[in-house]
C-alpha cells in the first residue's frame, strides 16, 4: 500500500483532526495518568478504563469523518484497535520483563500516523470541522498538528523515556537490606518534571533560541547535583534527561516544520 501524504488544505486540516482525536483519547482521557500508582487495586481500576477509549474515540472519528467507504470503515479498525492494544501492551511489557516499552509506544504511533495518511478519505468535503477558528485551513491544521505534537510528547514521552529507563536498568530504587522497591515519590517527581522541561525545550528548539537549552540544563543540574554523588541516582538522571532531549529536539524540529509549510 502506498503511503500518500495529505497535501491540499483540507485533507491536512482532516489529518490534524484526527491525529489530535487520536493523541486526546490515547493520552489525555480514560485514565492515562502520567503517575505511577502505588496500589495493584488502584492499576486494576485504572485497567477498566481502557476500554472506554474505544466508543470515545470512535464517537470523535464519527463525527470528524464525513465520508464513509472501505478505506475509511478500515482506519477505523485499525485505530479503535490500536487504542484499545496501546494501555493492555504497556501492562504486558511491565508485567512480562520485556524491555521493549520506548519501542512499543513508537512503533504503535508510527502506524497511526502512516495509516491515517495512507486510508484518509480524499473528497473535498470528507470531513468537517470540529473546532471552529477564523482561521485558513491550512494555518487551522498547522495549530492543530502541533497540539497532537505536544501532546504526544508530554504524555507519549514520558512511557518512551520510561521504557529507555527500564531497558537500561536505570529505575530509581529504594534499598531495604536485600530488598529493592521502586522509589515511587522519586519517578513521579522525574515523570512530571521531564514532561514541562520536553515542552520547553521542544519550544526552544521550534523557535530557534538554542542558547536557552544550556540554561535549562544547567539549573536542572545544579538543583540536584548534591545527588549525583549517588552513582545510580546520577545515571537516572543522566539517562532520563538525555532521552527527554532527544525527544524534545525531535518535535521541536518537527513543530519548526509543519509552521515553516502550512503558516
């Protein structure tokens, strides 16, 4: 199958749409925390919700979507699939050992953004939309893309930094005698913290001020160098904020391109 970017302005504000239905209900609705719950009853609770996602993001889908063939009726399995697959093959991977959660997360979002490009409906009038601005299409889907960016990101980010962490064996630990529990205060502070420094340095980078990312980095150091004393603590530190740069260079050339096309 050939993958066929959307190009015209209202296919692309079509895509945007449905990329950010996408990013809102994988990552911001039906329990997708950025915390780490310290309870096994709280996570089995949490669990019921994700199959919540799937009418929630099939109701957004319909009413985005105007035109209905084969191709369509197709991304939309794939997707309500997709969302429903995404929560159930995190828990999987933490249950199992399996240190594939970075590459998990990205490959499941690589087939979103290539099947929504591949099977989107190609009619002028395919889809309608939902949110109203007096804008051009083209500028409307450029806010839009970069919202389903961030979004990702911040969210998206912090289970692909998680799963570099815990295939580099960099977890934060408490130690009691023989015993080693995660140190769950401390990965829900580095999950919060990492999430606004990827946002700023992400809009550092969009907007080319590149000398405030020494800056960020330095303050972020110098708060907690006491603690780089600690080898382990040092090596979750470094691990987490290099994959978090990383990240936030990538969309952040990203977000420089899709306003340097379509703005």
């Amino acid at each position: 199958m050939r993958v066929s970017w959307p190009t015209d302005a209202q296919s692309l504000l079509l895509w945007s749409q449905l990329l950010l239905a996408w990013v809102f209900v994988a990552y911001f609705a039906a329990g997708d925390s950025p915390i780490v719950e310290k309870s096994e009853q709280q996570l089995a609770k949490t669990s019921i919700w994700y199959w919540v996602r799937a009418p929630f993001l099939l109701l957004l889908l319909l009413l985005i979507i105007q035109e209905y063939g084969l191709r369509t009726w197709v991304l939309l399995i794939i997707l309500l699939t997709l969302v429903v697959a995404l929560p159930h093959g995190r828990a999987y991977l933490a249950r199992s050992g399996h240190p594939w959660g970075a590459e998990f997360e990205i490959l499941i979002n690589l087939i979103v953004v290539l099947s929504t490009a591949t099977l989107l409906p190609t009619a002028g009038e395919a889809g309608r939309a939902l949110i109203q601005i007096p804008l051009p299409p083209g500028r409307l889907a450029a806010i839009l893309l970069a919202l389903a960016s961030l979004g990702f990101l911040g969210r998206g980010g912090n289970h692909v930094v998680r799963g570099i962490l815990t295939r580099t064996d960099s977890i934060p630990f408490l130690t009691s005698g023989k015993t080693k529990t995660i140190d769950i205060d401390e990965y829900n502070r580095g999950r919060v913290i990492g999430t606004i420094e990827r946002l700023i340095m992400a809009a550092i980078v969009a907007t080319g001020a590149y000398s405030a990312l020494a800056f960020l980095i330095g303050a972020k150091g110098l708060i907690r160098s006491k603690e780089f004393e600690n080898r382990d603590f040092a090596e979750y530190f470094l691990i987490g904020t290099l994959s978090s740069a990383a990240l936030a260079f990538l969309f952040g050339f990203i977000l420089r391109g899709i306003f340097a096309l379509l703005w």
